[in-house]
C-alpha cells in the first residue's frame, strides 16, 4: 500500500511541475475551467459536458506528454540537434492538434447556446 501512495505522490509532485514550470499549462487549465463553467451557465446536457471534459483533458495531457518529452530531450543533450528540435517540435504539433480538436468540440457545443442568447 505504502508503494501506491508513493506514486501517487510522485505522480501528484509531476502535475504540480508542470503547473509551476510551463506557462501553457497554466493557460490551457484556466481557459479549461472558464469554458466548464460557461457549460454550466448555459446548462449543457451531460453528454455535451462530457465531450468538452475530454477535449479538455487531451489538451492537458498532450501538454504533460509534451513536457515529459522536452525535459528528457534535454536531459539526454544540450547541443543543437535536427533530431532533437524535431522530437519537439513534433511534440508540440499534438499539442496543438489537441487544442483545434478542444476548439472544434467547444464550438460545436457552446456555439449554438451562445449563437441563441445573444440573437
């Protein structure tokens, strides 16, 4: 038992770095937050609640993964390297491929409330 609440902790101690450390992460979280409560302003059904939840944590995810990637990059070297830059770069691109699928999903969903409270 004393193993799992350990890495629990570890896990715990990684999500806290990557709040702390990259700024993304903070605004990914926070524009996250400000859209949930918007969906329950608006009093979006469960199943829409559950498609922006998901989109949502993809993004933070792809962002950890991202993260996780950058740092043993540069663990592993500090020369500038094609290999290296493309790995992160790569990295990046799901990040942002996440982040198009959370705006598509958050339109879709909040679009046509939002579209009927100010017609």
């Amino acid at each position: 038992m004393q193993n799992v609440l350990y890495s629990f902790k570890n896990a715990f101690r990684g999500l806290r770095y990557c709040f702390y450390t990259q700024r993304n992460m903070l605004v990914h979280a926070i524009v996250g937050a400000l859209v949930i409560i918007i969906a329950f302003l608006l009093r979006v059904p469960l199943t829409g609640m559950l498609f922006l939840l998901t989109a949502i944590v993809l993004v933070i995810i792809t962002e950890i993964l991202n993260t996780a990637l950058e740092l043993s990059i540069d663990l592993f070297t500090k020369e500038r390297n094609h290999l290296a830059h493309n790995a992160k770069d790569t990295a990046a691109g799901a990040v942002l491929l996440a982040s198009l699928f959370a705006v598509v999903v958050g339109l879709c969903i909040l679009g046509p409330p939002l579209w009927n409270l100010f017609k």
